[in-house]
C-alpha cells in the first residue's frame, strides 16, 4: 500500500523527544525520508527497521541561526529536497511561575528555546521548500497557544507566539505553496525532563490523575496522539488546510468545570 509521506522528505527537529520518537516511527511506515535534528543526538534511536538511507541525524543547537541554516544545508545535501519541517521540540518550567516569579533568565531561557528557535527554523528551510515548489510546516503549540494558563506566563506567551508565527507564515508563503499549521496538546502523559527531575513518583501519579479529569474521554495524551496529526498535516490529506490550530487535548478546552 502507498505511504502518505512516499517521496517526501521530512526534517524533524526535536527527534529525541517523546513526540519527535513517535512522529519518526510513524512517518517511516509511511514511505518519509527523514533529517532527525536534536541538541543530543543520543536520544535518537540508532536502530531502525527502515532503510539507512532514508534517515539522516544531524546534532545541533536550533537557538543558534547558523546551526538551522547547516542542518537545512545537510538535509539537502542528503536528499535533494525538503518537503515537510515538524518542530517538535521545546521547554516548559519545572514549577509554575506567575509574572512577578518570572525572572529575566527564566523569560529569556522559555523565549528563545520555545519560540525564537522554532522561528529560525522555520526561516531556514523557507527558501529551500519555495525552490521546491513547496512545503509543509508543523509546529507544536499548546493548550497554552489558546487560552491562558495561570501560573505560566513565560510558557503561555512563547506558544501563544508559536501559534502566530504559524499563521503568519502561512499568511506570507501560501503563494510560494508553503503550508503551516500548529498542533496544540494538553500536558503529555509524560512530562518534560525538567519535570521528571523533580517530582517524585506520587507527584507524577497526582499529575497523571488530574490530567484524566480534565478530558471528557478520561485520558492523558500520548506522544502518539500528537504524531498522528503531524502525519495528517505534513502530507497531502491536509493540501488546503493551512493557519490552522488543532487542539490534540481530548476536548478538554471545551469544557467549564465548576
């Protein structure tokens, strides 16, 4: 049966993440070419049922404009073309911290990480997917791109901005045939690294059952439900679909609970 990524070739950015590891076995089952792009690059799995040529791994730091213009230059190198960008990656505070618990190193930190490396990437691979005729951009927002979460000001304005960077791509590049989208989960049932570090085994199963209850379906979601909708919107099945933001959260922005 035919792929829906056969042919294409897909930078993944964050491919040592929960989201990055599940979008790469998802796309490869579907025919992708892939540049899996991560700071550390031993969280990429080394092992893969796929041939080798069809997956390239490329270190670098993506807060850094001349990193993402080396791994655009690597991907084409490898494989001749760009079709799809997902940056999957980003960072979230280990405690909630309001705005007057915001200190400057926290903001710069969230900031540049979470929004200004997701618009260098994306201003990295514009030109090759315009020379190509074309692409498609998936970025990770957030129930946070949406509504407001208290207690998270720096985390809750870099996705607020990773939304509109989205849309404003898709605003000045949809004649060159540049698609964007934004993805925007709830919390995953894992949470990020700087999380694990500090919230004991009781903590994260509090958090765990909290998270269920905010969802009319009674889950948590999975790093596979968010690779699921990159695959929709990094491939053909989504050709006129573009600006858009698709909460991946269970229903749970929906609902008002008392």
């Amino acid at each position: 049966m035919k792929g829906l990524l056969d042919g294409k070739t897909i930078i993944i950015t964050g491919a040592g993440s929960n989201v990055g590891r599940a979008a790469e076995h998802l796309f490869l089952t579907h025919g992708a070419r892939l540049a899996l792009v991560d700071r550390d690059v031993s969280r990429i799995s080394t092992t893969s049922d796929s041939p080798s040529d069809s997956r390239l791994v490329i270190a670098a730091d993506l807060t850094d404009a001349a990193a993402n213009e080396r791994m655009v230059g690597q991907a084409l190198a490898h494989f001749g073309r760009i079709d799809g960008l997902c940056n999957t990656f980003g960072i979230d505070p280990p405690t909630a911290k309001g705005t007057l618990d915001t200190s400057e190193a926290d903001w710069n930190r969230i900031i540049a990480v979470n929004l200004t490396a997701v618009f260098l990437a994306c201003r990295a691979v514009l030109p090759a997917m315009r020379a190509g005729g074309g692409g498609s951009i998936v970025n990770i927002g957030s129930q946070g791109s949406l509504l407001t979460l208290p207690g998270m000001t720096a985390y809750g304005v870099s996705k607020a901005g990773v939304l509109q960077l989205t849309r404003q791509i898709a605003s000045d590049h949809g004649a060159d045939g540049i698609r964007a989208n934004c993805i925007c989960p709830s919390g995953l049932e894992q949470p990020s690294v700087d999380r694990l570090q500090i919230l004991t085994d009781e903590q994260l199963s509090r958090r765990a059952d909290v998270m269920k209850g905010l969802s009319p379906l009674g889950r948590v979601c999975t790093p596979d439900d968010v690779a699921k909708a990159m695959l929709f919107f990094v491939s053909d099945l989504s050709s006129f679909t573009t600006a858009a933001a698709l909460p991946v959260e269970g229903g749970g922005t929906a609902v008002i609970r008392f």
